[in-house]
C-alpha cells in the first residue's frame, strides 16, 4: 500500500508516520528530513534547500521531485511507503502520479489555533521522535533512543506563519486532488493525543491491508 501523509505542518504526519512504520511495515518517506539531513551534510541540494526552508518557501519542484523519485527505486519501499510531506502543491502531485502509484491520501485535518503552540513548543530528535515542551517536564533526551533534543530551526514564530500561509496556498487544494480521485480518508485531529488519532488511521488500514 503506498499512502500520501497530508496534513498541515504540526498536524503529526511524521509521529503519526512512525507509528504506521511500525505496525504496518511501511517505509516512512520524509521529504523535510531528507532535506535536513543534505542541509547537515552540506550537499548541494542541502546548500539550495536551506534558503528555502529557513524562509518558510517551498524547495523548488525540480530538486523535491527528483529526490523522490530517486527515493522511490529504493529497495526499501517494494513493500509499500508513505510519504509525509509530498507532494505539497498541485504540480508535485501530479508529477507523482507519473511515477508512482498511490492507493491512499489520508489528510490529517487540525484545526488551525492548535497548530502555532503545537510547532513552536516541538522539541525533536534525531531519530525521528517528536514531542512538546509541555509533556517533556523538563527533559532534554529522547525516551527511545537517548540522543539529544533539539528545536528545529524553522520552528519559530515568523517562519511557521509563513509556511502555514504556504500551506493553505498550495498545499490544501491537494485534499480536493486525492478527494476527486476517490482516494481520500480524512481523520480529524484536535487535542487528543497522537495514540487516538492513530487508532482510526489505524483501523481504516488494517481493513485494507487486512492487518
Ligand atoms: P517538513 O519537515 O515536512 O515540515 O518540511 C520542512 C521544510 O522542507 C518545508 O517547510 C519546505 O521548505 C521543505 N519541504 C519539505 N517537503 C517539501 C516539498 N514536498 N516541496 C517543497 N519543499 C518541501
């Protein structure tokens, strides 16, 4: 099963993500970590994507769509994937489609008040665990692995503004995308915690996958 995470930044595509990895053995596909990890490498694609993200802008659609198609011929995602975090407006989605085949979009729909305390207050590892400041007490590690917790640095104020702008310009028309194409499951998440939102995600899956 291939699945495309839509959600708004904050909305828990990536926790939701991990937990999906483990249950469902799918390979979690991040495009906004593949970007951190170039931009702390000090690639070249790391080098043009920095401006873009540290702005709050999209990465250019050239450079993301050649990321994932190249990450889709990976062994790794024979098994089915998720992507969380692509596409993220109408030309990528439709780029993909050329490439890839996706059985499911499952939009995870936040409201909008939740979503600048919910950025701003995220602390996150380097393993991909995410949490808030509000359920750490004070803590600076990772309860899985250990590592260091770190703020992101896109995670401010200003730069949250401008990519929840973004996102409702160019990201949100995806949901009519996925919704003409009959592929839409839209769970709504509010204030309960990620496990809740997960059991539905969850439960809708395991009746297509039969798991
Ligand atoms: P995320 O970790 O998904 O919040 O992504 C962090 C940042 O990476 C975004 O604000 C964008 O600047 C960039 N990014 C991630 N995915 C994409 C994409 N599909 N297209 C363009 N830029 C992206």
């Amino acid at each position: 099963m291939n699945i495309v995470l839509l959600g708004a930044p904050g909305a828990g595509k990536g926790t939701q993500a991990s937990m999906l990895e483990e249950r469902f053995g799918l390979a979690h596909i991040s495009t906004g970590d593949i970007f951190r990890a170039n931009i702390k490498g000090g690639t070249p694609i790391g080098k043009v994507a920095k401006s873009y993200i540290d702005a709050g802008k999209l990465v250019p659609d050239e450079v993301t769509c050649d990321i994932v198609k190249g990450r889709l011929c990976e062994e790794d995602v024979k098994g089915g994937y998720m992507l969380d975090g692509f596409p993220r407006n109408l030309f990528q989605a439709q780029e993909l489609d050329k490439f890839a085949h996706i059985d499911l979009c499952i939009n995870i729909d936040v409201d909008i008040n939740l979503l600048m305390d919910r950025i701003c207050g995220r602390r996150v590892c380097s393993c991909g665990e995410s949490y808030h400041v509000t359920t750490l007490n004070g803590a600076t590690t990772c309860k899985k692995c250990g590592s260091p917790l770190y703020q992101r640095d896109d995670d401010n104020p200003e730069t949250v503004g401008k990519r929840l702008d973004t996102y409702f310009k160019e990201t949100q028309p995806l949901v009519d995308y996925y919704k003409k194409q009959g592929k839409l499951f839209t769970v709504k998440s509010g204030k309960q915690p990620p496990s809740e939102v997960f059991a539905v995600i969850a439960a809708e899956l395991g009746k297509r996958v039969g798991k």
